[in-house]
C-alpha cells in the first residue's frame, strides 16, 4: 500500500492545526501545507495587537456559540469533539501557557503572537510536515471515479503557472476571501457558496465632528442601527474615520449582511450612558437639577464619561460652559438627553481590519459533516476554518473555530488513511 498524502491548502492557523495533528496522529501520513503568499500564520501574528487572542475565557457550549452571528449551530456540536478547554490543554502540553483577561480574551502569558507561531512551526517540523510557500492552487480535479486504482491519487491541485501535486486527501483551509473571483477553483467543488462580504469593520463618518475627540473610549456603550433590530454593547472607540472598538465590531458582525444591503449607508445611534434608559434618564434629572443647581453643567455631572466627550455633547446641545444646571433650558435638556440616549450619527462607509479581516459567508455548511469535517460530496475532501461560512465577533471565537475544525479535520484524515504495510 502506497503512503496516503494530505495536502492542506493554506498556511494560516487552522491550516496549521489540522497539519500538524494529521501528521502527529498518524506518523506514516505525508501532509504538505500550501500557502499562496509569502508569508505564513499572518493573521496569528497580528491579532490581538500582536499579541494573538488564541481563544476566549467560556467553557460552556451553549454560551460560548452566541458569540458567532453565523454557524453557531454547527459550531454546537463540533464544539463537542474539541473545545476551549482542549485548545488550553494543546498549546499547554508544547509550553504555551495562556492567561485570561477581564474581558474574557486569552492570551499567550509572553503576550507575543510568536509564541504561537514557534509552536506551530515547531509541531511542523517535529513531524516532518512540508510547507510550500508561494503556491497559489489554480484548479483541483477530481479523479473518484479512480480512487481504488493505486496508480491515481483522488485529487490532482494544479498551480498557478505551471507544476502539480496529487493528493489522497486535501483539507482547504485556505480562510476569508474579499472577493468570490479570488478563488474560482473552489466551483469545481459543485459546493454552494455564500457569497463573501465583510464581517467585522468600523465604521466611516466622513466629516462628522465627532471625529475631532479621536483617540477617546467608553468602557460601556449601547449601538443600535436605526430602523433595525440590529444593537450591541461593549466598549466603543472613536478614531480620526469614525468609530470602532469591541461594540461597533460585534454590531457589524451581526448585521454584515443587513449594512451591505444598504452599501454602508445608514445612521447609527449611540447611548453614551447604559447604565441610564431615556426615561429612566428624564425622571432623574430634576433630581440632579436640584442637587447640582448652583454648579456648572460643565464641571458637575454624574455620569462615568470622558471630560471631552462629555464638553462634547454639551457644545451638540448648545450649553454654555459657564451654565449652571439651575439655568439649563428646557430645549437644552431634551437635546442633551437624547444625545446621552440615542445620538445619531451618520454612517458613510466603512474599513475592514486589513489583514485581520473576517469574512461573513463561504462553504455552506449544511454540506459539511460536522463530525469529521468532510465534504458531502467528495469522499477526502475536508475543510476548516473561515472557508466555511462560520464566523464569530472579535474576542478569540475565529480562532476557536480555526482550532477545532482543524483538529476535527486532522483526526478524521488519520484515521481514515490508516497505516502503510
């Protein structure tokens, strides 16, 4: 019996995962990772401000998939073969040991995603697994119809101006794609395809004088999407484009679909105090007229906020910097207490996190064998990571998935290849 060789089309980390367990689950298998460009594990590198969110602090399923806007259903019962707790234990047995954050992100205690990185690349090397860089994948034919003969392996991958490399099995891992067009050779899967569209980006408010306080954060703000159902709530950003942060980031992963429909065009409205609703808002205020009435409303206030976002608001509402809250008309209060509320602000456009980007869309799913990852279709044919239309918020939930579809994956082709004799 002829070796079984594995050929895993990409070199990002859900690539490398299913690689390196294939290879080290089953030592007589032959595993080739392909990576397109010139670098490999980019998005590892650079995650988390280099740092890489390897996974998040939550070690129940059901909470743990409400964190993903699309295959949080599927994600249920893979999570079931290798989960959070797993992925702790893996990186832990190579000497990665992780901490936690407050906000639930967990990161390599050297806090640098090269720590990550040496260990994937040292499981690679450890178990001989061939890195290909440069290999841009052109066509991938299939040949079931010889898959008894030991002359043929299954698949043929054909490159990108000239050369081939036949394969037993092949796992693509090859993550988001901006455009459909980038990878044409995935038709010839007879896959259905969600069409690719971007999941997490900020938000552009092209001259909007909101963009003056740039640099300013809210630890805890409510957005909403006028006229959708559409609301998040975390920590917001406001940068020299528009805004970003934890909360714009979740909210345009929930609405990806909804925001491209309307071409990025649509009013976002913000509650800079969550802790106050409007109503709850307009019934406590006389009480703060009462008790601060001889202060100034620029210096006393009782509300947790940046001093120039809070001078910000009062300048929207036309509130001199000398008024008194006893000399507050009663316009101004009704300004100031929506801009607090529900401050609309008009959103043009957007920009995706360059090499960070996440993709809403991809492999459906439903064709997809959640237990071993293998296509429905083709026999050998397995996927992991982002080409599968799964995508989570910002937080370390990409990189869950990443993890267990690729040890998912790699167990399955172990298994199935079997020894040599």
């Amino acid at each position: 019996m002829k070796q079984k060789h594995l050929v895993v089309i990409g070199g990002g980390a859900a690539g490398f995962f299913a690689a390196v367990n294939a290879a080290r689950m089953n030592p007589v298998l032959k595993v080739t990772i392909l990576e397109k460009s010139s670098k490999l594990l980019s998005k590892v590198r650079i995650s988390g401000g280099g740092r890489c969110n390897v996974t998040h602090h939550c070690f129940e399923i059901g909470e743990m998939i409400k964190n993903y806007p699309r295959g949080a259903q599927f994600l249920k019962k893979a999570f079931h073969h290798f989960f959070t707790t797993d992925t702790i234990r893996w990186f832990e047995e190579r000497g990665v040991v992780l901490k936690t954050e407050s906000d639930g992100r967990m990161f390599p205690v050297t806090n640098d995603s090269e720590t990550i990185i040496g260990c994937l690349l040292k499981e690679a090397n450890r178990y001989e697994v061939d890195i290909r860089m440069n290999a841009e994948v052109k066509e991938i034919k299939f040949n079931d119809e010889q898959v008894h003969s030991e002359r043929y392996k299954r698949f043929r991958i054909c490159f990108s101006g000239s050369g081939f490399l036949d394969a037993d099995f092949i796992c693509m891992a090859c993550g988001g794609y901006p455009k459909l067009s980038q990878y044409n050779w995935l038709q010839s899967t007879a896959h259905h395809i969600e069409p690719p569209i971007p999941s997490l980006f900020t938000f552009n408010m092209p001259g909007n004088s909101i963009t003056s306080l740039m640099g300013i954060s809210v630890g805890k703000a409510v957005a909403k999407i006028a006229g959708m159902k559409l609301m998040a709530v975390g920590p917001l950003l406001i940068t020299h484009w528009g805004m970003s942060g934890p909360c714009i980031l979740r909210l345009s992963a929930w609405g990806a679909r909804e925001l491209a429909a309307t071409q990025y065009h649509f009013t976002l409205l913000v509650n800079w105090v969550p802790g106050f609703p409007e109503q709850e808002l307009r019934k406590a205020w006389p009480v703060w007229r009462q008790q601060y009435g001889a202060n100034k409303i620029y210096l006393h206030h009782p509300f947790v906020l940046p001093a120039r976002l809070w001078h910000y608001l009062l300048q929207q509402s036309e509130i001199a910097e000398t008024q008194r809250w006893s000399e507050l008309l009663t316009k101004q209060q009704n300004t100031l207490i929506q801009l607090l509320t529900a401050a609309p602000f008009e959103v043009k456009g957007k920009t995706t996190f360059k090499e960070e980007f996440v993709t809403c869309g991809g492999i459906d799913v439903a064709e997809i064998d959640v237990n071993s990852m293998q296509s429905k279709k083709h026999p050998g044919l397995f996927f992991a990571g982002e080409i599968m239309n799964v995508d989570g918020i910002t937080g370390g939930f990409n990189f869950q998935h990443a993890w267990t579809s690729g040890w998912i994956a790699a167990k399955s082709v172990a298994l199935m290849a079997g020894s040599t004799t």
